[in-house]
C-alpha cells in the first residue's frame, strides 16, 4: 500500500480570521510535507484557487497561502507524485480565462519541478473539466477519507474525528495491496 495525503497543504493556517472559525472542517492534515513525507506519504493533493491574481493553496471556501515553493522542491527531491486540483466549489463567472490562466501555471510548474509526477488538472466543480492534462494516469485511489469513503455528509464536518476512528481500518485493509491509499490526517 502507498499512502496518499489528502489536501495536504491544509495544516497551514488560514489566510483570513473568519476562515480560522471554520478550519476544523476544511483541515486535512496537521503536519507539514516534511513530516508527511517522513510518515511514508508518497502522493500529495494540492488544490489552487487564484485571488486577487495570486495562487493560493485552498480547500472549500477557506484559502491559505501561496503555492509553497520550498514544499514543492523537497517533493522534487523525492521525485513524488502530486495531484493539482482547480478548487472551485462552483463554476466561477470568468471559467475560461481561469483555466487558461491555470493551463499556464502546470506548465510552469511541470517546467520548474521536472521530477514531480504531475497529475490531475481536473476542476473541482465539474471533475470531468480538465483544465490541463498532464498526459499521466493517475494512481489508482481508494478514497479512504470523510467526504469520499462515507455518504453521510454529516461526517463532512469533522474530518479529524472520522479519520481517527477509520484510519487505523483504512490501513489494515489495503495494507497488502498496490493501491494508494489517500488519507486525511495520515499521521493518524
């Protein structure tokens, strides 16, 4: 089994305080890349939403700081794998210019970090939007985290709790497979 992180760039803190009100519910992870990549992640999630024509990490309606260059060179170092996910909860008005402006961006980032293996590039409103295709094939997921691995919505509003009650089962499941098993709070 792989271990994935699950929008793993939401241990950061929130950019705006009304933000930080509502962390418990859009946080997926409590340690940084470093810790994540210690605690044997070999996947990771990253989703990108552009305010005020800067790119900032996000996860729901909650938005973090900029893309995190210094992550982003250690898991060049490693030669891991990440998604990147347009994070829109919505189609926004202006979709087409965003999506060019997002076309630029992984071409940019596939330029700068060449031994990443980039993936994704779908929308988050529309996942059968791809706004750039990296021409790899994902890694088959089990999606072993609160919104995908359980229905019940309610479970939605505390990811933390789901994942310490379900990943300890997640793990024992899949430990002897090929599968990549992508997590909320991995060092759970």
């Amino acid at each position: 089994m792989k271990i994935g992180s699950h929008n793993s760039w939401t241990f950061r803190k929130a950019d705006k305080w009304w933000m930080r009100l509502f962390n418990f519910i859009t946080k997926c992870q409590r340690k940084d890349i470093a810790t994540q990549l210690d605690l044997g992640a070999e996947i990771f999630d990253l989703r990108l939403r552009l305010v005020e024509n800067d790119w900032r990490v996000a996860h729901g309606i909650t938005t973090y700081d900029t893309l995190p260059i210094k992550d982003l060179k250690l898991l060049n170092n490693k030669g891991c794998y990440c998604r990147v996910l347009l994070e829109y909860n919505k189609e926004p008005d202006d979709v087409d210019w965003l999506c060019i402006r997002f076309d630029v961006l992984c071409r940019r980032l596939v330029e700068l970090y060449p031994n990443i293996k980039w993936f994704g590039g779908n929308c988050k409103w529309k996942w059968s939007k791809v706004a750039h295709d990296f021409g790899r094939k994902p890694p088959k997921f089990i999606d072993a985290y609160s919104s995908m691995a359980d229905k019940n919505k309610i479970n939605d509003l505390w990811p933390f709790l789901w994942a310490k009650h379900h990943n300890a089962e997640y793990r024992k499941a899949y430990a002897d497979t090929d599968d990549t098993l992508l997590m909320d709070f991995i060092d759970i």
